[in-house]
C-alpha cells in the first residue's frame, strides 16, 4: 500500500489525539549513553510503578534516543521541554521512580533530580534554560529524545516523511539545484559540497547506481552518527529516498558498524516499517520510482569510514581503500556510479528539503551553512552531544555549553577532527567553528568528534595515543601508512620515556610530510596531523620531554616524579587516604613525604590536593 | 588522444593510460616495487609516485594508476617525489634489512642510513601483493591471501595452514621480487608455504618434475590426459 500525504496527516491526528489523552508524557532517554547509566532499569521501574499505582490512563511513558546531556544520565524528561530530570535512579531507583510519579500527582518538582550546573547552586527545571542546551541549535537532533524511534507513527506525527512528497514534484535537477545552493557540506569530515557530489553521481553513465550512508563512526570519544542512528533513524532514510531519486538510484546502504547493536536494531526495525508503508521498495509513496534500502554491518575496522574502503568492505573484500583518481561517483560500489554520504547529512536533507533554501541559507557561516553535531567530551564539566550553528565559537561551545573545565584546572587545548585532527590551543578559541577555519590552524572538521584537554593532559602524549590508534587501524596496504605511522609511534614513544633526540622533532616533521604525499587515502595522509600540530603549538613541551627530560604535565611516567612542597602541605593526609601505593608518609597536621620507591606515578595525590602542595618534578 | 607533458616534454598518449607506461615507454626511469605487466597495477609500495599538475592543483599520485588526462604536467623527479621515495625506500629496509633488491634500491636513491630499529620478523616480504595477485588471477586458485592490518599484514594461505587450493605451481616463489618465499625440493617431495607435494617421475629420463598435484589438476581443468602430462617437458 502506497501512503498519501493525506493518509500521513491522518496517522499524525490519530497519534497526536492518542498522546493528548495523557496529562503528561515521561521520555526516558534509551540511548546507549543513558543505558549504560541505568536507563532501562529505570524505563520498566517507572512503567511498572505507573501500572501499579492506576496511573496508564495519565502518564505515558516513552523510549527515546539520545537526548544529549550524557554526563548526567538517565534523563527522564517531562512534558515538552517542561522539566528535565537527570541522574534518574542513579543511587536509588525506586525513589527516583516515586519522585517522578509525584511530580505528576502532587505537582511537585523534584528539586533531588533537577539539574545544577558543576560548582554553581542554581538549578534549572526547563532544559531550555540550562546553557547546554539554550547555546545549541537542533536541527538534525530536533527529534532525538522526542519521539520513540521505534515508532514510525512518532516520527510521522512529528513532520516526517513529508519531504519527498515535496521532493517528487520537483525535478531530479531541481533538488540537486536546491541542495547546492543550500551549501550542505559532507558532516563526515571531508566538508564537500553535498549537491555538487550528487550532481556528479547523476551525470555520471552506468547503471545501476547505488546510494550509500556512512555510519561507520570509529573516531575515540565520537557518538555523534551513533546517536543519530539510535535516535532517529528515520531521518536517515528519508533523506535517502529523496537522494536516489535525484541522482535515480534505486538502492541504498546504510554502513553501520558491528559495535553498534542498537543503531542497528532500531534502523532495521525503521526500514521494515517504512517498507510495510510503502515508503520503501516499490513505487516509493506511489510515485512510481522504487527504491530500497538494506544495513551492511562493518566488522569496525577505522579505516573503513573511508569511502572506498567501505565499498571494498560491502563488496565483501577486506576494507583496504584505493586511489581515487577516477571519482567513486563514476566508479564506486561494484565500479558502478555511487554516492557516498554521512549518515547526518542524509538526515539534514528533508529538512532543507522541507523549509526551504532562505531557511537553510540562514543558520551558519558564509562557506559553511547549517549546523553540525559534536560530542563534546574530555575535560569539561557537560559532556555529551551537541548540534549547534556553524560559526559558533570553540569557546562558547566549551566554556558556555560545556561549562568550562572541570575542577579548578586550566583549558589547555581542544582536539577536533577526530584521531587525525589537530590540537587546537587557547589562542584560537574564538576562531568561528567552520570547515575552513578549523583547516586553517591545522586541525578539521571531521565528523565531529570534540576533545577538550586540560594542563594535565600531556600534549606529546596525546599524540603518542592517536598516533597509537592509528598505527592499529591502518589497514597496512601502502608502504608510508603501514609503516611510517608505526615508525612515528616509535619516535612518540621515545620522546614520552625522555629518550628522545631533538633531531626527532624534523624527523617527525619529515616523515609527516612524506604521509601526507604519500599516503593512499586519508587515514594515512592525515594520520602525521596530531603530530604536527602538536609540535606546532606545543613545541615547548616536546622541547621540556627532550632536553629537560620532564613532563610539565606528570602524564609520561617515565620522567615523572611528584614531591611535596612542605610549606604549602597542612597535613590534611587526604593525598595519602588516596594513594593506591601507600607511598605517602607522615604525621597527621604535619607536612607528608613520597616515598618515591613506592611511588607509581600517578598523579592522584597532585589532583586531590586541595592546597597545591603536591609538584610535579 | 592527449596532449601531456613529462619534466617538461611534450607527450601524446591515450586517454586513461597509466602515467607509468607513458613514462617508461618515452624513456623516464622510475622505480616500482608493486608494479607488473601481466598484474597490474594495486598502488600499494608508492615508490612510482610522480608529481602532477592539473588545473592548478598539485598533487602527488602513484603513476602506475593516475590515467593520462588533457593539458596535465608530470614531474617523475621533483623534491616531493624524491622525500616519498626516500622514506619509502628508508621504511622498507628497516623492514626487510635482508633484502638485496630493497637494498639496492635503497643505494640508487641515496638512502644511506636507516634511522629505525630494523625489523627481525618480516623476512624478505614487502607486502607487494604479486605472489597474492599471480596465485587468483594468473593461477587462478587463490591460494594466498592477506590477512590482518597494519604492521601485523601478513601474507599467506588461509589460517597459516598448508592450502588445500595450492597446486604447488610455485608462481609465487618466481613473481616474488625480495625473493622472500622459499620453495624447497628433496627425495621428490616439493615444500612450499609449508605443503608437501609428492613429484612426478617422468616415464622416459625418469627424473622428478612437476607435482603430481598440479599435473592432475592441469589435467582436470584443461581436459588434458594425465599420461601427457607425467612426461616432463623436456621429454615431450
């Protein structure tokens, strides 16, 4: 059965009179942040508790996807925006469970669950006002922690699939047109212009032509497509409808990979729904054109993020990219024309596709329109995952969003691009947040990855770990990649255990250099990035490892050692009630002493310390 | 047809054909590991990379795949050219410090000194692919492959164990340019990749040649009766 656009208003009213007839709706987050937190324990507490106490007829309890605000999972939110509860059940279920059911019989906001921002005594009861989510722009993310993603009836009652019904009366030039003008850049990383691949992807001759998502998200610390996927999967394949039509692909993949079970459960689930409506397979919304979709489940190997390495993987070879001097647009999937595009790309289509261009032109920068999605995580006090407007500031997005750096320490540096990104330092943070302009000081876009690092972070030994990672995951097809990475580990590693040489820093710059000529794709082209940034903004650390042999920071065990300044320490002892070794000793009141035999280095009692009586030698 | 020019001469050559052959053919010297005629090209050792200008940009690119395009430059000898060679070569004999031809190379473009610990576990193997390519595509039996990633890629028969596909042909041990894989043959049994294949006796000189593995498989796939084949070549 082929559904109308009618047919799609009628199943908004039946599911928007269905969810009026509660007084309130209860949204517990369900995304893998927030599960792994308590989540599901607390979604069946509170359905069973709302059972037992004859409260079905006025609560409704609802499974979404991620809401954001992962740090302070589970977030049960109440109403639409009216009061978000966080840490729900984190010390006691039951209790939470009742303080939830009492906000709806008493009316009584359970100040215990509101949030409060680290270090300040307000609390906030809309999410609105909490500046985590006051600074973002939700876009792509407007229905994640909304609707039931399972539900396709949530996702059409929320304005969904509407779009190709607007796209199929356009032409397939018309829609290419729109998404050009609308300057929608690759979310993936590369930040190329979406329309102007499309267009490429049609004109190109051969059939049959395939369209394809990249869900194969392997940065450290990113969840940004994972939780897309989670949270809103329809999304996704709405805007792949609307893509095959316009470059006249009839069949789609979604790549997602292994390691993440519930994106692919809930997209499966999405696209046999969307097929039992007829949004899927054939005649699409009986438009005459057919078009399918089907997941393929990467094993997780980094490097297949990279587009021709993913293709390799879906052909059923091993993810080992190619040189891509005939475009994957002409030559791609099975050597026929292929359009490979992020999974929150595709989902930024039926929103542009639905509001139009002076809409989308509207919210960004000149060269970079839109938003896009970071997870912001490392050293700030609200980790978790943010959309907001191109041209924000790193700062407002760290020191406004995040909440600034935890505890009393400086920011030292935010590492964006994912493991071949760039260390961004303090004097860039008000550098607007775009394609270009994180390019231009040595870092990227990526897909959105976001590591904030403070003082006691070690910058040399933040490189040593990407470039660690990056060694594992080099698919070890081309000489510079397989082995120059590893060799440049090796330098790191050196330079780490205060073995290094200060030739190393233009050895490490040559090497870098020769990755980045050399290298087939862009794993290995952009893997010498940590590196080189690194040196370029932090050559005094590289320079205190080398000829002082210290870390400023006390992260490189090697050249660590911690020691005790005896007119700064009270003898509080909290650093020796802390000490996993027992190397701290002395008398209570009375200054304490490490006894450096025992010692491992650690740096506990340097980061307890309420008094800055603890130095890093 | 296309018009292109190599350090400066004016070449015309077929559109899409591999720089490499344009350059070799117009009499430019440059280096390939992974290269072979009947093989192809996979892009893999990135020693044949020239430096191209087109439309602007400049990039560095593996002759062996970049397809001749209209009005484009190549450099087969500039300093980017020269830095990725070097460190390839340099790279690669820290690898294989025991093979002659990485080490020879290595001299050619004054790779002096190997600033790594080299390596005492990879053998003579560069991870060129040949032996994998000439065993699926020349062979046809695919006997070899690789398997892991990064510095653990290795090459060799499913699992390390013998291969029950390998005919014991030893195309492998000829493509093979470090010279890294080792057929032995003694008392008429023939050891490669670690299996045991008994030889034939030819009727006639009565001497060992081929496997008797291979001749039956020849036998199977080209319809040719086994009585032929036991009589080795010199014989026939």
């Amino acid at each position: 059965m082929a559904l109308s656009l009618e047919h799609l208003d009628t199943i908004t009213s039946a599911f928007n009179a269905r969810e009026k007839a509660f007084e309130k709706i209860m949204r517990v987050c369900c995304g893998t942040g927030c599960i792994t937190s308590g989540a599901n324990r607390v979604y069946e507490n509170l359905l069973s508790a709302v059972d037992r106490e004859g409260l079905s007829s006025r609560i409704l309890v609802k499974k979404t996807g991620c809401h954001g605000l992962c740090e302070r999972g589970p977030i049960v939110m109440l109403g639409k925006d009216e009061i978000l509860y966080q840490s729900v059940g984190k010390r006691d279920v039951a209790a939470d469970v009742n303080l939830l059911l009492k906000t709806v019989t008493e009316g009584k906001v359970a100040d215990a669950l509101l949030f409060k921002a680290a270090g300040k005594k307000e609390k906030y009861v809309s999410p609105l006002e909490i500046p985590f989510y006051k600074g973002q722009k939700r876009i792509v993310l407007s229905m994640n922690g909304v609707i039931n993603p399972e539900e396709i009836d949530d996702y059409i009652a929320h304005g969904g699939y509407r779009a190709p019904f607007r796209a199929f009366r356009m032409s397939s030039e018309e829609i290419i047109d729109w998404v050009t003008k609308g300057g929608l850049r690759g979310r993936g990383g590369g930040g190329f212009l979406t329309g102007r691949k499309w267009h490429s992807a049609s004109a190109a001759r051969g059939s049959p032509k395939y369209i394809l998502a990249n869900g194969d998200e392997g940065d450290p610390g990113a969840f940004m497509d994972r939780s897309l996927m989670e949270g809103n999967p329809h999304a996704i394949i709405e805007g792949m409808i609307i893509g095959g039509y316009a470059i006249g692909s009839n069949q789609g993949y979604i790549y997602v990979r292994d390691e993440y079970p519930l994106a692919v459960a809930r997209l499966s689930k999405a696209i046999e729904q969307a097929r039992s409506y007829g949004m899927l397979g054939q005649n699409v919304f009986g438009s005459g054109f057919n078009f399918d979709v089907e997941i393929y489940r990467g094993g997780g190997a980094f490097v297949c993020g990279e587009s021709t390495a993913l293709m390799s993987s879906v052909e059923g070879k091993s993810g080992e990219p190619r040189d891509k001097y005939v475009h994957t647009v002409e030559q791609g999937l099975w050597d026929k024309p292929t359009n490979l595009n992020n999974v929150e790309t595709w989902a930024n289509v039926p929103h542009i596709i639905n509001n139009g261009l002076d809409w989308y032109t509207s919210i960004g920068t000149k060269q970079s329109k839109g938003t896009k999605i970071f997870s912001l995580v490392g050293k700030v006090n609200n980790t978790g995952l943010i959309e907001v407007p191109m041209g924000i500031t790193l700062r407002e997005i760290i020191f406004e969003l995040g909440g600034g750096i935890r505890g009393k320490r400086q920011f030292k540096a935010v590492q964006t691009g994912g493991p071949s990104g760039g260390c961004i330092p303090e004097q860039h943070l008000d550098m607007p947040v775009d394609f270009d302009s994180l390019t231009s000081i040595g870092s990227m876009m990526g897909s959105g990855g976001m590591i904030v690092m403070d003082e006691r972070n070690c910058m040399v030994d933040v490189a040593r770990y990407f470039l660690r990672f990056l060694t594992e995951e080099s698919c070890g097809k081309c000489v510079p990649c397989r082995e120059g990475t590893r060799r440049m580990y090796e330098i790191m590693d050196r330079i780490c255990k205060g073995a290094g040489k200060i030739e190393d820093l233009m050895h490490l710059e040559e090497l870098g250099k020769a990755l980045q000529w050399g290298a087939i794709c862009g794993l290995g082209q952009s893997a010498p990035n940590p590196v080189l940034s690194t040196i370029r903004y932090f050559t005094d650390e590289y320079k205190a490892h080398i000829i002082e042999g210290r870390c400023p920071a006390g992260v490189c065990k090697e050249i660590t050692t911690f020691s005790i300044v005896e007119e700064k320490c009270t003898g509080c002892m909290r650093c020796s009630a802390e000490c996993p070794m027992g190397a701290i000793v002395g008398e209570k009141k009375k200054p304490q002493k490490i006894d450096d035999l025992r010692c491992i280095t650690c740096g506990i009692c340097y980061d307890v310390c309420p008094f800055d009586a603890i130095k890093i030698g | 047809m296309v018009q292109l020019s190599i350090n400066g001469k004016k070449i015309t050559a077929e559109e899409g054909e591999a720089l490499l052959k344009i350059a070799r053919r117009e009499g430019f010297v440059i280096p390939t590991l992974c290269y072979h005629e009947q093989l192809g090209s996979s892009g893999r050792c990135r020693l044949c990379v020239v430096e191209v200008h087109d439309s602007g940009r400049k990039r560095v690119v593996a002759s062996c795949l970049y397809p001749a395009k209209e009005g484009i430059e190549v450099f087969t000898d500039s300093e980017e050219v020269r830095l990725v060679r070097r460190t390839v070569l340099e790279l690669l004999l820290a690898r294989n410090p025991s093979a002659e031809l990485i080490q020879n190379l290595a001299k050619q473009h004054g790779v002096t000194e190997v600033r790594y610990t080299p390596d005492q576990d990879k053998g003579k193997c560069i991870l060129c692919n040949l032996c994998v390519r000439c065993c699926k595509d020349i062979v046809g039996v695919s006997a070899l492959g690789m398997s892991g990633k990064g510095p653990m890629k290795k090459v060799g028969p499913p699992f390390d164990e013998p291969a029950e596909t390998c005919i014991g042909c030893g195309a492998c041990v000829v493509i093979c340019p470090t010279g890294h894989i080792v057929m032995e043959e003694e008392n008429g049994v023939r050891t490669v990749w670690q299996k045991k294949f008994e030889l034939a006796t030819c009727p006639k000189c009565k001497r060992y040649h081929l496997p008797l593995f291979q001749l039956e498989w020849i036998s199977k796939t080209r319809k040719i009766p086994m009585e032929e084949l036991m009589v080795c070549e010199d014989c026939r």
